[in-house]
C-alpha cells in the first residue's frame, strides 16, 4: 500500500515523521512524503501539480497531526475525499485499511 504523508510544516517533529516513517515501513507501506521530494524549488503551482500526480498514485493519504495548520494540507484532504480515497488520522486507521485490504 502507498501512503500519502501530508501536513508537514514548519512547526512538524521531524522525530515524530521519523517515528511514523519506520512504523509505516514495519508494516509494509510505501510512503510518499512530498516534503522529502523538494517541491518548494517549483512554483506554487508546480508544486500543487506535482503533489497531486504524487497523491493520485497513492492508496491512501495520512494526515499527520497538527495538518490543520497547512493550507496545502487542506486542499490535499480536499481532493482525497472528492477521489474517495482511504484517509488515515492515526496508525490504527492504517492497520484497519490494511487488514480491510487483506480480507
């Protein structure tokens, strides 16, 4: 499964991404992290482009807390739920869309 990581910002743990990271590669997923691709060297639009090309090729998008704080958080939320893709809050809801997709 690919995961789409989306809120991080400024004031985001970067422990915190790490932790979530490991655990995320423990069971199994791929993770999409746009932060890690360097999209802030491209336009505003660029960079939204790129993301949506990212999250499109995801199977499920995961909100890292504190995400309300990004306005491109927002809109990525925005287009995961009009695609009618999984959304994940925590690493439970990962589980749970794991186990889903396994039965």
């Amino acid at each position: 499964m690919v995961v789409y990581l989306s809120g991080i910002h400024d004031n985001t743990d970067e422990n915190e991404i790490l932790r979530l990271k490991i655990h995320l590669l423990n069971l199994g997923c791929t993770i999409i992290t746009p932060e890690d691709k360097e999209l802030e060297k491209h336009s505003w639009s660029e960079n939204l482009r790129l993301r949506m090309n990212f999250l499109q090729s995801s199977s499920a998008i995961y909100m890292i807390p504190n995400w309300k704080e990004s306005v491109m958080a927002r809109i990525e939320l925005t287009v995961a739920m009009d695609d009618s893709m999984p959304q994940c809050f925590s690493t439970e809801d990962i589980k749970e869309l794991i186990t889903t997709l396994d039965g």
